[in-house]
C-alpha cells in the first residue's frame, strides 16, 4: 500500500492531536508542558508568509528557467 506525505502526516498528527485533546481535557497537570511548546495563532500566522513568499518566487525563477 502507498500513501502520499500529506496521508502520512496525518496519520500521526490526528492521533497526536486527538491525544492532547483528551490530556487537556480529562489530565490538565500533564498537559501543561505540552500546551507550552505549542505554537499560537499568531506564530503559525507569521510562518506561512515567511516560507510561502521565498517559496513562491524560488518556484517562479525555476519556472522561468526552464522556460526559456
């Protein structure tokens, strides 16, 4: 059986998350630590510009690279 990455990474991540969702619910002192090292809104806000913006023009001079 194969599986693309996105399938992959949701394998774990949804088992991870459903995990820290029930620590957070049913055990909050053993989530605390977890809860720490999880990145805010405003963090996952600001990484999708940084990456996406030198991504986008890293593929577009490829693009233009290998159309000319």
């Amino acid at each position: 059986m194969t599986a693309c990455r996105l399938c992959l990474f949701l394998r774990v991540f949804l088992p991870s998350a459903a995990a820290l969702i029930f620590l957070i619910g049913f055990m909050p002192d053993i989530a605390t630590p977890f809860g720490a090292i999880t990145p805010t809104p405003m963090t996952i806000a600001m990484i999708v510009p940084i990456v996406g913006v030198p991504g986008f023009f890293v593929k577009y001079w490829m693009w233009r690279k290998t159309r000319h």
